[in-house]
C-alpha cells in the first residue's frame, strides 16, 4: 500500500467512526470458520475449490522471497515477479493482450545505473582517505562532481509528532555553500529511517556541494540509480534547480578516520558543537548511464460467455511491487501486497477452472509503481488498453493477508489498544459508499456468504491504493483490505505472519462479488448525488464533469 502522509485528495464526506456490520445470520462458531465453495452459488462452487491453503502459501513465498527482492518497480526483482504472475496466467489459459502478445502493459520507467564512482579526501594537496565505491551507499539519480572544504555536522534526529517530519534546529543559520556535509547523525530506531530524508530536506536550497551521511556501523553494496516513471517533456533545467545536493553514506574506519582529523572519536562525538571545520577538502565523482527499468502492469483476460456482455469486463487488481532492495537487503512485503497479488492468483484460478463461465470478460491486473505514488494504475487508466467505459467495476485487494493491530503508520499511532486477536474476523470494505450503491449492496449480499465483520472507516486510506484512479473517472470500485500493522513497510512484513485462511476467504470473496457482477443484466451505475459529493473534494480537477460508468440520476 502507498504509504502518503500528504493524500492528494480526500473525501468529500467527514471522517466517520468505525462502523462494524456483522451479518445476523451467522452463528459466532461459523464467523471465524474459513468459507468452504460449497457454501457460494452452484454455478460457481467448481472454481473455488481448486485453490486451497497450500497453493497460498506457495505463491506468496516465492513473492516474498529473496529471489524477487521486494519487487521493487524498476528493479530485476520485480521483473521476475512479472514473469511469475504472467507464468501464472499462462498456465491458466487467460488470454494475453499485453504489447507483443505478452501480458504486459509497459510503463515508461527511467532506471539509473552507476557506472562509476569515487570519493577521496585531501590534506594540502596529498590525498589522506579514499572510499572506494563498495564502502559507500545510497541513491543517485544523475552524473555528480563535487569538491569543497570539509565540515562535520554533529546531528540529533529528533522523535515525530503525529504525521510531522523531524525538524533540526539551527542548521538555517549555517553557511554551507559550496561545502562538503559529513553529518554524523544519531536517532532511535523509529527516527533512524527519516535521517536521511530529514537532512536533505534542511539542506536543500543551501548550496552545499554534497552530502555525505556517515554512521559508525560499517557500509557497504554501493550506489545504487534512481528508479522513477520517465516524464516527457520535463524541463532539465528547472529539475536540476530543485535537486537536492548529492547523498551518499559512509561508515566504520571512514568515518573514524575522518573525526580523527577532528581531534573526535566515537564516544566524543555527541559532545561536540553542531559544526566542526576540518583542515581538509574532498572530490566526489559519480557517472550514470539512464535506460529502460522493468515497470511492468502484468495483465489479462479471461473472456465472457455471452456473445453481447463479453465486451463489459470486471476488473480484479492488486499490486505487485513493493519496496524493494537497498544497500542493507530487501523488504519482503508478504502482505504488502504479496497477500493481494496472491488473491489476484487464486480468484484467477477459481475463474479459469470453473466449467461455468460469467457473462462479462474478467480482466486480472497487477499493477507497478503503486508504491511510488500509484502510478502504474495511473498509467493503466490514462492509457486503457479496453475502452476504459466498458469497465463495470475495479475489485481491488490490498494487504488482505493480516488482522490489524496498534502500529504506526507514518508516525501516527493507529488502532489504539487493538490486537491482532481481536480483528481476526474483520475486513475493511473501503469506497464503495463514494459512487454506486449498486456496488455496495452486491458487496454486503455477498458478505452473507462470507461473514466477515466488516469496518467502513479509513477515509484516509481510500487515496493510497490503485483502486483510486479508477474511481476519480467514475468507475465503480471495491477497497478490500485488512489493516495496518505492526510490520507494514518494514523488513519483518514476511509470509510466515500471513493469515492463510483469511486470505483465501478474502480472496473466495472477491471472486463471489465479481461472478455476480459479471453475471447481472444491467452493470453496476454510479449514483449522481455520490459523484457530485465526491467530485467537489478534487482540488486538482482532475475528474471529468461526467463519470464514465452509467449514472442513475441523483433524487
């Protein structure tokens, strides 16, 4: 999930309390019971019982192993997911419609490689300190030359309040320009993973030549290119006025070796003013080469049966990408959204191998750059590669493999005083109530089959997932996902914490609402008086006057 303290847009309506709907019908004992296919409609039972816990489990270990790497967008990790789910669909007999017969959708994605990098320090002339390139670390996004005078920055990353970054007090009144920053930083874990980002961001506009972020623990992988969607037509000149100085770690005996030229040592640092002038100057030189990065949107079709509908599709989607892999290792993100992309398999599985099949075409999609700010669904919507109109609903399943918990997201404590335990049986359905109540209704009939508790809130959720930029074209769309929790964006979000059952019910679920889609008379509409609430809440104007799905007029 897109983790976004500042969401571009929020909901027109306010923010609600949680509201829990259980279904009445259902004993407490069948609550917490995973949903057998028996239990869904006749003509759609076969399908569901082809996938079981098992195959779960197997799919989103290979997902979230080390072999793909955190499937970072652009990285050779989420290539390999790519080429996994696309194996899938083959084998499914879903239909590839993607660029070249493939089941891709290619999103333009620049990828900067490092092909050369060196870093030396100099005391009157004679060079005393050479980082070679595998002691540093860090992200480079252009070719870099910087030389300057040294200055050692002693930095205390203070602790966030709420959703407000870590302010440094004091360096405003510094003058760096032209000067090159070692700035030792110490923070708590929780602040640690700002650092780098919180000194950027006091530095930017400063004019120093470079940034160097040091740490007394050792370094080591080396630079690595900026990954990001290519932009045409951007101005090099007005990119390069707002770039940050250049941002690479150092450690260990560098780092020692450089305080010792300051007559400082480890256990003197902290006692140190806020900045130390060394008798020395440095020369940094970093040269890229930019290309194409695998940035893939991996889908497919599974045609509908009746010769006029066939042409409508149900779309189901998650995200494949995650956070990838840094200097230190990778993120694994089984729930995120490995869980989602393991729900796209399944219900894939259940529809292909089901003898009947719905009237509208199901179209699977797992989308990149999600966690870059939703972009390759941005890129899928802008550029639709079936008449964005002929699309009767977006099922999207994000993080469906945990129970919430209390955690932090973005520094904000959320679910005060919840367990884990306590959510075992909960699902947050998020959007549908924004556009087409016909969604919404068909979603709730449906949880009498699968008894979940369902929670309506999340109102700052709904931005943060791909399912949105389906919605702002008025699109009928379905949020599913299970919320926050301890290990979101983090190296300990791994495949033996999911919920396997859960997942699978989730995942019998969405395959249940999106039959019965595919199989109604008349498409889901989207209710004019909901599109003219939420429409008034696009402060971008990015949303058509009209939404491309059928209206039913407001009362």
């Amino acid at each position: 999930m897109f983790d976004s303290p500042n969401t571009p847009m929020q909901s027109a309506a306010p923010l609600s309390p949680v509201f829990r709907w259980v279904p009445t019908i259902l004993c407490a004992g069948l609550l917490l019971t995973s949903v057998t296919a028996q239990a869904l409609p006749q003509d759609r039972q076969q399908g569901a019982a082809t996938v079981n816990v098992a195959d779960c489990k197997a799919w989103l270990g290979k997902l979230a192993s080390e072999e793909f790497g955190g499937r970072g967008t652009g990285q050779e990790g989420f290539r390999l997911a790519a080429e996994y789910v696309s194996a899938h669909f083959k084998s499914l007999g879903i239909e590839a419609r993607g660029e070249d017969g493939t089941y891709y959708q290619n999103v333009p994605w620049n990828q900067t490689k490092v092909s050369h990098a060196e870093m030396t320090f100099e005391k009157d002339g004679k060079t005393v300190l050479t980082v070679a390139p595998d002691r540093m670390s860090g992200r480079v996004s252009a070719n870099a030359k910087a030389s300057g005078k040294v200055v050692i920055l002693n930095i205390e990353i203070p602790e966030m309040t709420g959703r407000r970054m870590p302010r440094i007090e004091g360096l405003d009144e510094l003058d760096l320009e032209g000067k090159v920053v070692v700035a030792i930083v110490r923070a708590s874990d929780q602040a640690k993973q700002f650092a780098s980002f919180v000194m950027r961001r006091a530095l930017q506009g400063q004019g120093a030549a470079a940034l160097i972020t040091g740490t007394l623990d050792e370094v080591s992988g080396g630079l690595t290119g900026n990954s990001s969607m290519a932009r045409r037509g951007r101005n090099p000149a007005a990119a390069a006025r707002g770039r940050s100085p250049l941002d690479v770690t150092i450690g260990g005996d560098d780092i020692r070796k450089l305080l010792g030229h300051a007559n400082l040592t480890a256990e003197t640092i902290a006692a140190a003013p806020l900045v130390t002038e060394l008798d020395l100057s440095a020369n940094i030189t970093v040269e890229t080469e930019v290309g194409q990065a695998p940035a893939m949107n991996v889908w497919g079709v599974l045609p509908g049966s009746d010769p006029k509908l066939k042409d409508e599709y149900v779309v189901i989607g998650s995200h494949l990408d995650h956070l990838g892999r840094n200097a230190t290792g990778y993120f694994p993100g089984a729930d995120d959204d490995g869980s989602g992309t393991t729900g796209v398999m399944a219900v894939a599985q259940m529809f292909a191998k089901n003898g009947v099949r719905p009237k509208r075409s199901i179209l699977f999609v797992c989308f990149s750059g999600e966690e870059r700010g939703l972009v390759g669904s941005g890129y899928f919507v802008k550029n639709c590669p079936i008449p964005l109109s002929s699309i009767a609903a977006e099922l999207q399943m994000d993080m469906i493999g945990r129970s919430e918990e209390e955690s932090r997201d973005g520094g904000r404590l959320v679910n005060k005083g919840e367990t884990a335990a306590d959510n075992k049986n909960v699902i947050h359905l998020v959007g549908t109530q924004k556009l087409s109540n016909t969604l919404h209704n068909i979603c709730m009939a449906k949880n009498d089959t699968a008894g979940f508790d369902i929670e309506f809130d999340s109102e700052s959720l709904f931005t943060r997932s791909d399912h949105a930029n389906f919605a702002y074209q008025g699109v009928p769309i379905a949020f599913v996902f299970t919320g926050i929790h301890k290990d979101y964006h983090q190296r300990t979000d791994t495949p033996d914490k999911i919920e396997y059952p859960k997942l699978l019910r989730i995942a019998q679920y969405i395959y249940d609402i999106g039959f019965e889609v595919a199989n109604q008379p008349n498409r889901p509409t989207v209710d004019m008086d909901l599109w003219t609430s939420f429409k008034k809440s696009d402060r971008r104007g990015r949303m058509p006057k009209q939404p491309v799905a059928p209206i039913t007029p407001a009362k």
